[in-house]
C-alpha cells in the first residue's frame, strides 16, 4: 500500500466482493494553506470516503450498465466510478483536482477495474460535452458550498444526460439545487436504506 494512505473495504451489497477504496489518512494533513487562499478555497474534499459515495454506489451497483457511457463529477475516490465500471459501464471519472485523478486511477488498478480519470472544471464544460454523448451522469456530495449550484446546473444542461442521479446528505446548498433543477428536469427521489439523511435525486429532462 502506498505510503500515507489507509484501505477500506466497502460491500455495495450486490453479492460481489467489496471494493477495497485506497484513502489519504488524514485528509487535514492535506490541507495547503498557500492554494486555500490562492482564490478558490481549495480543500482536499476529496480524500474522504462519503457516506453519499457510499449510497450511491450501491444504488448503481444494482443495475445492468452493460456499455453505458457514464461521467461521474467530483469523483473524489471513485467509488461510484468503479460501482459503474463493475455494472458494465464505459466510466469516465472527473473531478478538478488531479490528487483526486490520481487516487481514483489508483483505486481502479486496486480492484482490477477499467475506467478513465480526467481533470475537469465544471466552469468549462466543453471539454466534458465534446467526450458525451453521456447515458448516465453521477455526482456524490459535490454540493459543499452555494457556488457550487449555478455551474452544476449550468454544467448538467449542458452535458443532456438523459439520466443524472445526485446523492446528497441533505446539506443546505441541495435545496437550491433542487428548485432550480425542478423547472428543467423531471425529480424523484430515494433514501439510503442505512444512511437516513443522504438521499439520491434523480433527474431526468421533462422531454424524456
């Protein structure tokens, strides 16, 4: 195992192995204190394990993903990615720090899993569009803060998934979301089983 980091196994539940998820020990000791106040308020959110990777993951482990196209945005660890990629699915995991990109290719070659990682800012989604067309996008707790609402938004309209499943510990910055998303998409949503504040919202294009 590499050096500074811990292993956790996750069962998604689905009658397979569970994935074993390679992790930074301490996601504090990460924190930079000279890129937090570079301007954009870095923090290493990555390098948490999240109860809504959790959920989701198992959520998407139940389906047959045979030769979907699936994006997942701020993948952090990967662990929805690998979820998919073991469903069947082509995966492609994002997410705009490259610690993150690192640690979800790492974590593919941990379980013998194939997918692609990629640096990616949600303020241009150009290059995300032009690798779709995307069957499913995924998100996982990737609503920390306010600002994160409008490009998500921007970024999900943008990219015309016929299906987007957001899992979100029912965090403040989610409700604006979620009236937003309501006048474009068609919503729907599903508790976590064991993690009774995360839910995973469903959104599909109200012309599907």
């Amino acid at each position: 195992m590499p050096p500074g980091r811990v292993a956790e196994d996750v069962d998604l539940e689905d009658g397979r192995p569970p994935l074993r998820i390679l992790r930074p020990a301490s996601s504090e000791a990460l924190i930079d204190e000279q890129a937090f106040a570079a301007g954009d308020e870095y923090l290493p959110y990555w390098a948490e394990l999240w109860p809504s990777a959790v959920a989701l993951a198992r959520l998407v482990a139940r389906e047959d993903l045979t030769s979907a196209r699936v994006l997942e945005l701020g993948c952090g660890l990967g662990l929805p990615a690998l979820a998919a990629a073991r469903a069947g699915a082509r995966v492609t995991a994002t997410d705009w720090a490259p610690d993150a990109i690192t640690a979800a290719t790492d974590n593919a070659a941990a379980n013998g899993v194939t997918l692609q990682a990629v640096v990616a800012d949600w303020r241009e989604p150009g290059p995300l569009v032009a690798r779709g067309p995307w069957d499913l996008v995924l998100a996982a707790d990737v609503l920390y803060e306010a600002r994160a609402v409008a490009p998500l938004l921007a970024l999900l309209e943008a990219l015309a998934a016929p299906r987007v499943l957001v899992a979100d510990p029912s965090r403040a910055t989610c409700e604006p979301f979620l009236e937003q998303a309501a006048e474009r998409w068609n919503l729907a949503a599903t508790r976590a089983p064991d993690r009774p504040m995360v839910r995973v919202h469903e959104l599909r294009p109200r012309n599907s």
